[in-house]
C-alpha cells in the first residue's frame, strides 16, 4: 500500500511553467500525437517481403521453444505441430496470416482520465519513459537499488509531463516484496496518475489482482473493461526462438481479459540473435508474430502491439550498445516490417552510457530518430535510461523530455497563412537593415511564438556566470525536485481509494500473490 503518511494533495497538476520563471500562456497540445515525418526505409519492398517469408519459413520449420504447457495446447488447439518432448510449437503460416487478419489495427486505450487517452495505431506517436530498470540514480543521492520511493517519485514526475503518454514501470521496487509490490505499484499508478497505466505479467494470479483493482477503481462493468485496454504490459521473449512461462502466461491472461500486450523480442546483433541487420530482424519477426498468434488464438481481436527492440552489442566486451548506427537500421527495418502487417508497433530509444553526459544523449537521440523516421507508434524508453536499462536517471528523465517536447512542437506543424507571413504586421514595417523586435507581429506573438525550454537557456557567458555556471544536469536536479516537492496529482473518488486500499489489505492478509515463474 501506499505510504499514508504523507497526506495527498488532491488537486489538479499546474501547467509545467507553475514549476519555472516563466508565466506565459502558450496554447499547446503534447498528449494526442501524429508522426509528421515521411517512413524512411532501409530494405526495398522486395527484401521485406523475403524478410518475412523467412521469418514464417522460420515458425513452420525450426519452431519456437513454448515453455508453458498451456500455451502449446492453445498452439495445438490452433493447427500448430507440437512436440511435448522438446516443447517445440512449430506455427504454419495460415495460423500466422489469421491472427494478423483478427489483430486490431487500431487500438483505444482507456485512462483516467479521457484526455489522457491513447490511441494506438499505424501513424500514431506516443511516448513512454524508461523502464523496468533495476536502479535509479540522480546527482544528490547517487545510484542505488531501486526502491518505493524511487518509484513513487518518478510516477510523479511522468504524470507531470503531458508528453509522455503512459506510465512506465520506471523502476524496480526493491524494498517491496514480490509477493505485494504488484498491489503497491498498481496503487501508485491509480491514486498518483491520471495516465494509461502499465501492469507487470508475472503470473495469472497478480494479473487477476491487477485487473480487479484497475476495473473497480475506474468504475467499469466487466464488458467496459474487455471492451478496451484499461493498462498494458510488455511480453519479451527469450531469444532466440523462446517463450518463457511466465511471458507466455502473460500473453494469454491478458488476451482473455482484453487488456493489452506489446510483444517485444529483445534482439542483439552478435549475442542472442544474428550479427546483421537482416537476420536479426528477421528472428524479431518470427518471434513478435509467434506472441501476436498465441494472443489471437486466445481470442480474436485482442488488443496486441507489435513491437521490436533490436541493437548491437560491443563486439570488443559483449555489453549492449544502443543509439548506434545498427540500431537506427534495425529500428527502420521493423517499422517497414510492422508497416507490412498493418499493426501498430513499438520501438525503443535508451542508452548504454554509465552517466548521463554527451554520450547518453547522442544514443538516446539518434535512437528516438530512428524511431521517428521508422513511424513508431509507442516509443519506449525515450527519456531516463542508462546503462542500457540497468538504471534510470532522475537528470536524464528531464533532459530528454526537453527533446520529447521540441519533437511534438515540431508534430503540430507550421501554418502560413496571411497571419502568418505578416506582410502588413512585419515585412512592411521594417525598413533595410532595421530589425523586427518591435513590428505589430512580434509584438502580439513574443510572448507565445516560441517553444518555453524546461531546463535549456540561452544567456551570454556573463549572465550564464553571474547565475552560478550551472550546467544543464544542475538545472535539471532543480527541475525533478520541484516536481516532486509540489506533489500535485489527479482528483480521484475518495471511496474508490478507500476500496483500493481495502482490497489490498484483504489480499495481503491473505498472503498476496507470489510471481509465478
């Protein structure tokens, strides 16, 4: 449960210049995004095509290793060969092309709030922090083993931000026992958040937790909460060529109660998959359509996300490296791939930097332009992460929303109507080699035309000096610090928190629910 000793402040979040200098009002709308940028592709039409010819040639011939035995009498059920001795599914391509065909295109997500909704389809752009890391770090406590707090903190810091779109599962809790962190983390997500909200795949039993709790407290009817996703969760497989028990157990829960499942094979170049772009591609194909078929075979139309993460690793130490070259390639080659099935799909930006300096903001950028120019729908992992996931970095977080925030200033567009070109407002009111801060344009725009920065500046050296030389890590402590001493957070219904909290002290007495494994 959640800490009840510091008593919540149940009011509205402010706008984020309430936390800065700044008090202009711009007009702007970072929660319902469109990619403006016209699909860059790496392969031609036809080598996608033999792409995933082969990925289906891989399904039907080699197979995929099923761990769980339920999920390969659901194959079985389906028309899959399976072999009980070696747990091998072997899927043919017809399974294949029908759950595709029954896959949702489109997908409405349900939060808390309907301004908070997410809409997941070919085109669309969301945004999701760093996740599932086991440690966190900033510049005043230093790294360390994630915890409550930790978690606490950076749900407040992604509800404050519209730009990021749903709520990741930030950072391990590791204070909290296995057994109950799933009902402190749902708690959180509810009472702290107004945001289409994440839920841990760690066995049926947590699952059905997590669903009663996200149903009663958004007041849904049973076939309300089947009807559209109310939270998410991300299904790794084992690569290569291997569905876990307790992902595969993930996929089917979630399938039967509607909820959402993003199938993200975790391929490396060089370690558990192929050294090239193609081939390793080609394994995270078979294997995000081996997960989207078993969810499909569970029951058609469940709402499924295809979803790639595919980089290198250094050849030199065997660690992952992200933002690199390859993994920019890996990334356009999925959302061609994706492109072709017709599913909304996820990518992934990060960084495999120790700290959060030149280097990690280069891998996380050209890693999120990857994701761009490939049409991501979900980006995750775009703001917070180093040491390719091991830890999530409070300074990071902020640095890249900044990023975030330009990218959605730039989906918004730009319009050139007579307003705009200002020819009587501007380009008549200034003679040659005069200057336009004082023309009738500037004058009634100053103040709204430009994108607000959160942490960058833009003073001379001897302002920047006379200000304490402060470098951007600096401001950004100053940033996340004030968010979460400001603690602002959703209006809820105080009977649903006080029915939240019943439920789990019920089911905590009853000795919770243990991860399956």
């Amino acid at each position: 449960m959640i800490d009840t000793a510091q008593k919540p402040k149940r009011r509205r979040r402010r706008s984020e210049g309430a936390l800065g200098v700044s008090t202009k009002k711009r007009s702007v709308n970072y929660r319902q995004l469109r990619n403006p940028f016209p699909p860059m592709e790496v392969f031609s039409a036809d080598q996608i095509g033999n792409l995933h010819e082969n990925a289906l040639k891989l399904l039907q011939e080699l197979g995929m290793r099923v761990l769980l035995p339920e999920a390969r009498e659901v194959f079985k059920a389906g028309g899959a060969r399976v072999d009980p001795n070696t747990q091998m599914v072997y899927i043919g391509r017809d399974m294949v092309q029908a759950a595709l065909a029954s896959a949702p295109k489109r997908i409405d997500c349900r939060a808390g709030a309907r301004q908070q909704d997410v809409v997941l389809e070919l085109g669309a752009l969301v945004f999701q922090a760093g996740a599932a890391a086991p440690h966190a770090t900033d510049l005043e406590r230093g790294r360390r083993p994630g915890s409550a707090q930790d978690f606490r903190e950076y749900t407040q810091i992604q509800q404050h931000y519209d730009v990021l779109h749903m709520l990741s599962p930030s950072v391990e809790p590791q204070n909290v026992p296995t057994h109950i962190r799933h009902y402190f983390t749902t708690e959180l997500q509810l009472t702290l958040s107004d945001k289409f909200p994440f839920a841990f795949s760690r066995g049926t039993p947590q699952a059905m937790d997590n669903f009663e709790m996200y149903q009663n407290f958004r007041g849904a009817s049973d076939d309300e909460f089947r009807a559209n996703p109310h939270c998410y969760t991300i299904i790794n497989t084992n690569s290569p060529r291997t569905l876990d028990i307790p992902m595969a157990q993930g996929l089917i829960d979630f399938a039967r109660y509607g909820q959402l499942s993003i199938v993200t094979p975790f391929t490396l170049m060089g370690a558990m998959a192929p050294i090239t772009v193609a081939g390793s591609i080609t394994l995270s194909h078979a294997e995000a359509l081996a997960g989207i078929t078993l969810t499909q075979l569970v029951n058609a139309g469940a709402p499924v996300c295809y979803g790639t993460f595919t980089s290198n690793v250094d050849m030199k130490s065997g660690s992952p490296a992200f933002g690199t070259p390859a993994h920019f390639q890996a990334s356009l080659a999925a959302g061609q791939l994706a492109r072709f099935t017709g599913l909304p799909w996820r990518s992934a930006a990060g960084s495999a930097s120790n700290v959060n300096d030149v280097q990690a903001a280069n891998e996380n950028q050209f890693g999120l332009w990857g994701c761009l120019m490939a049409g991501a729908s979900v980006v995750i992992h775009a703001a917070g992460w180093l040491e390719g996931g091991l830890t999530v970095s409070y300074e990071k977080l902020i640095c890249d929303v900044e990023v975030l925030n330009m990218v959605a200033e730039v989906c918004a567009g730009a319009d050139a109507g007579t307003d705009e070109i200002g020819f009587d407002s501007a380009l008549s009111q200034v003679e040659p080699s005069g200057h336009f801060f004082s023309a009738p344009q500037t004058m009634e725009r100053y103040s709204t035309e430009f994108y607000e920065p959160i942490i960058h500046q833009y003073p001379n050296i001897g302002l920047w000096k006379e200000r304490g030389s402060q470098d951007a890590n600096t401001r950004a402590t100053e940033v996340w610090k004030k968010i979460v001493a400001a603690d602002y957070r959703p209006a809820v219904d105080e009977n649903r928190v006080q029915a939240l909290q019943s439920f789990i002290e019920k089911r905590t007495a009853q000795g919770g629910a243990p991860p399956e494994s």
